[in-house]
C-alpha cells in the first residue's frame, strides 16, 4: 500500500465531505451510493474512475484518516 496515495485520497475524502460532518448529511457518508455520486460531482467521472480503482484498504485507510483529521479540528 502506498501511502502517499492514501494521504491524496484521505485530502479528496476531505475536500469533498468536510462540510457534511456535524449535518444532516453526516449519515449519508456511510451510503456508498451518496459517496459515489458526490465523489464524481467533486472530482469529474474520469477522475473519479481513477480513485475507484484503489484498493479496499487504501479506501479504509482513507477514511480511517479522514476520521481522525476531523476529530482533531473539531477538538483543538
């Protein structure tokens, strides 16, 4: 795994769903129907593409990541 592309991915996961934590939405992000359709709107389908073919641990690690970046400007 590398983590560089997991860093990128965990900065695209944040860019994108940043402002729907501490929302309504915030539930949504467990919808990968929701998550897929805003990732593309964010990044473009072809883009997109590209991410998607990340492994499953590089996601999981992303969105561990991106868990742990919200946590902390939430609690600073």
């Amino acid at each position: 795994m590398n983590i560089r592309t997991v860093y990128e991915l965990t900065d695209v996961l944040t860019e994108c769903f940043e402002r729907d934590v501490g929302t309504e939405l915030e539930e949504m992000l467990h919808d990968d129907k929701f998550v897929t359709s805003k990732l593309k709107k964010h990044l473009g389908t072809k883009v997109f593409k590209e991410y998607d073919t990340l492994s499953e641990e590089v996601w999981r690690e992303a969105w561990m990541d991106f868990g742990l970046k919200i946590w902390k400007k939430q609690n600073t």
